[in-house]
C-alpha cells in the first residue's frame, strides 16, 4: 500500500526493517492485507466524437446513459465505423473505471465483481478488457457468463461533453451467488453505482448488489456509491435519497446529480442537503474544481491555514483540516466542507472529460483504505484513538482527488495508466528535500 498523501519514497508504508540479523531481534508484525471491492456492469467504451444530429438520430439525451436494443446497437456500430468516428476502445464502468484506478494509485488489490463471457476470442471486447485493467485487480472473481460483456459507445460532442449508449449483452447477468461474503466483509469499503439499479429484477445484478451491500453492513464496512447520471437520479429521487440514508457511508456524485438529488444546483449547498442522508460526500462540479463534505467530532476540529472562502456558507472551509469521521461516530458531530479549484487550471487542452470522476472517487477510496491499512500496521496511533473514515483531511482529499482528475483529464482515457509521477514538476526542488 502507498502512501496517499505526498508521493515521496520515505512517505510510503510500511517501512521494513530489512537487516536480516536485527530482524531475529524484533517481532515483525504480520503483514496486512487491504483491499477494496467492487461491483459492476462488465463494459467496453467505444468512444466516438460525433455531431448533435447523430443524438438525434438514435434519440439520445445529451449527457445521459441511455440503453439501446441489439438492433439499434448493430446500426449504431456501423455507422460510427463507415464514418469512421471512432477514436478508442477503452475498459469502462464507472466501478470498472474506480478501482483500476484504485490499484493503481495504491499498488493494491482490488476485487471486482461482475460478469465475463466464457468462451474470450483474442482481439474480442471481453479480452480488451482483461487486456486494459490493472494486474492489481483481482478478477478471480467474475461470474462466467455464455453471452458477450456490454458495449458502451461513448459519443463525444464538439464541447466535450459525453453521451452514452449502452448495449449490455450479458453485463447484468451478475447473480447473488457470486459475491464473496467474506471478501466483501474483509474489504475496507464497497463500491457500487447507481446504475446497477436499473437493470431488470430477472437479470440478477441489482440484486446481488443488494447481498453485498446487506454483507457489508453486517461487518460495517463502508458503503460508497456514485450516482452515475443525473437523469437516472431525477426519475425517482425520493427513492434514491432513501436509498442513501439506508445503505450508504461515502456518497459520490457531480453537480448535475447533486441538484437532481437534493433540488439544490450549488455544489455546496447539494453536498450539505447530502449530509443528512449519509457521512460523506464527494461533490465534482467540472471545471468549478471539487468539493468534499463530512462530519468531524468537535473537540478534534481542526482550522485551515488557508484563505475563507466565500459561498452559500459563508467561510465553509474553516474546518477543513479535521479528518472525516462517521456521524454516528461524532459525541458532538460538526460538518466540514472543502473545496478545490481544478489542479493547475486544468490541462491545456481537454478532448472530453470521461472517467474525471471515477478518477477523483478512487482517490478517495486510497485515502480511506490507507486509513484501515494503517490502524492495522500502528493500532496505538494517535490517529485511530477515536476511530476515523479517513487517513487525511478532508483538505488533503480534495488536493488529491483532484490531481487524480486532472490525470485522466490529460491522458484521455477513463483509466490511469500508470501512478502519479513521483515528483511534481511544478513544484519546486525544495519541497521535495522537506
Ligand atoms: N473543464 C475542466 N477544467 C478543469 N478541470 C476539470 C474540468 N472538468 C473536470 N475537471 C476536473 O475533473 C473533476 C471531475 O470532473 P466532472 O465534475 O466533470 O466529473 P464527472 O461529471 O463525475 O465525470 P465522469 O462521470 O465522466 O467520470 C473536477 O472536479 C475537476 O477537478
Ligand atoms: N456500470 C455502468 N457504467 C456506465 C454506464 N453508462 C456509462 N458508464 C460508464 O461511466 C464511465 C464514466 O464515468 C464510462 O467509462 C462508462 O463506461 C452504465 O449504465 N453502467
């Protein structure tokens, strides 16, 4: 596991005592094992850029994922190829997407539940995604299926912005039987999207999301769910707010789903409305930057040392050092929010913005799972004292979620390819030598 924060060498844990004489003399502690879990609909992006009549012409909703039938996704396919629109062909899933870039970030494992088709042809869409995901995440687990993984054409317009269509094959053909009870109780949190809720009751995977959700409760392990689109979110948000507050620790969504949740369209004002219903909230708002939102207990509060920022809440951020805890972990609960311009302005250039909260969700998720990595290696830290959901603060979780985003905003593609370069080059040596 590596260290969230700085990125430096002597920053990462554990630090091994490796004199193989003075070893004999010190009981090493048994090494822990952490991992995060995941579930998802088993999708390859087909990324296209294409003109608004094309949306029109298949009765897309721009900004929206919308699920198309076999025949539409033949027409589809053949058109965007005797155009030839077609850009890239990615591993994807919003889940699919958040722990790669999880195992990759951390150096960890990660366990991805889902589906995959039995017989993989070499160059076939189920072998490009096993191609193009992390060795990290541990793929032991997907259920076999006879049908092929889904498609999602990823269709970019002149502005950037991302519509999908899905065509899902055998992707939610997850069954309850395949999730691991004590993977899922052993892991330092569960990760889901909404989306796995619209999938048809005979189909399987909403309900096997409800199994894992019902075995991570049990063992109190985190639940974290992204909201995935904001026109799924507006069909019923009664139910998702419900659904929040009955099952979900760390809640994940951007501006657009935060309004369709919460009837609020400032960030700030969504993510407090979100703080009702769960203990943490990840709010992106594009090239606003990001927000987080949590609680902390008020003894332990802790003031930043940068400027007050103006908002709906007048000096919001006056708390942003504190680390986010569960309410219900709180004696006297106080909410913390944070914020973060995009890091360095944004990369020069952005071609769309696919997978950038995937990218700062998975962050959080290093942070969060370094925190249970470190109670294990340092029980007696100070730190783990009076329990905690996080390693950092919620100020160093902006700073990181943030980079992140930018580092798939500048690689164009949803998932990272490799960690954050070790040292920055926009900062000076002389931070490095601290
Ligand atoms: N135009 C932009 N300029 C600078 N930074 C941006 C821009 N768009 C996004 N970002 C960065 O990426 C983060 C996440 O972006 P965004 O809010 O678009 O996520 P999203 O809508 O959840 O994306 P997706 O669903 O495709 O993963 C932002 O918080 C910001 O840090
Ligand atoms: N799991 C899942 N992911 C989706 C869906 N629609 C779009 N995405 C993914 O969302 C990612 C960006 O967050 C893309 O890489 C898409 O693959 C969907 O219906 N289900």
């Amino acid at each position: 596991m590596k260290f969230p924060g700085q990125r430096k060498s002597k920053h990462y844990f554990p630090v091994m005592n490796r004199d193989p004489l003075l070893a004999q003399l010190t009981i090493q502690p048994a090494p822990v094992n952490t991992w995060i879990c995941g579930i998802d609909q088993t999708l390859v992006d087909i990324e296209a850029q294409v003109d608004e009549q094309l949306l029109a012409d298949y009765s897309l909703p721009k900004g929206n994922s919308t699920v198309i039938d076999d025949t539409t996704a033949q027409r589809l396919y053949q058109q965007l190829q005797q155009q030839q629109l077609i850009t890239g062909e990615f591993a994807g899933g919003t889940i699919g997407n958040t722990v790669h870039n999880y195992s990759v970030l951390a150096d960890d494992r990660s366990v991805l539940f889902g589906v995959m088709s039995k017989q993989i042809e070499v160059g076939s869409y189920a072998y490009r995604y096993l191609c193009h995901t992390s060795s990290k995440v541990d793929l032991d687990y997907l259920q076999p299926v006879n049908g092929p993984i889904g498609r999602c054409f990823t269709l970019i317009s002149a502005e950037g912005e991302r519509t999908f269509a899905i065509s899902k094959g055998s992707m939610d053909k997850l069954t309850p039987d395949h999730i691991s009870k004590p993977l899922v109780q052993g892991g330092a949190a569960l990760v889901l999207t909404a989306y796995l809720m619209r999938a048809r009751k005979e189909d399987g995977i909403a309900d096997a999301a409800m199994q894992a959700i019902a075995y991570a409760k049990e063992a109190d392990v985190p639940v974290v769910l992204t909201l995935g689109t904001r026109f799924l979110i507006e069909e019923d948000p009664k139910f998702w707010q419900n659904f929040i507050r009955e099952h979900v620790t760390v809640l994940a969504m951007n501006e657009d789903e935060g309004e369709a949740l919460t009837g609020f369209d400032d960030p700030l004002q969504a993510s407090e409305k979100a703080l009702e219903w769960c203990d943490m909230v990840l709010t992106t708002a594009g090239a606003t930057g990001l927000y987080t939102a949590g609680y902390a207990e008020e003894s332990e509060k802790r003031e930043t040392a940068h400027l007050l920022l103006p908002g709906s809440i007048p000096e919001f951020n006056r708390y942003e050092f504190s680390r986010p805890k569960r309410k219900q972990d709180c004696d006297n609960p106080i909410k913390v929010f944070a914020h973060i311009s995009p890091y360095m302005g944004g990369p020069e250039k952005i071609r769309n913005t696919n997978g950038a909260g995937d990218g700062a969700l998975a962050a959080l998720l290093h942070d969060l799972a370094a925190n249970n990595y470190h109670k294990s290696r340092v029980p007696g830290s100070i730190k783990h004292k009076r329990g905690g959901l996080c390693y950092s603060s919620f100020s160093q979780i902006c700073k990181y979620a943030n980079r992140v985003a930018y580092e798939v905003l500048a690689q164009n593609s949803p998932r990272l390819s490799r960690g954050l370069p070790e040292r920055e080059d926009s900062l000076e040596e002389a931070y490095w030598e601290r």
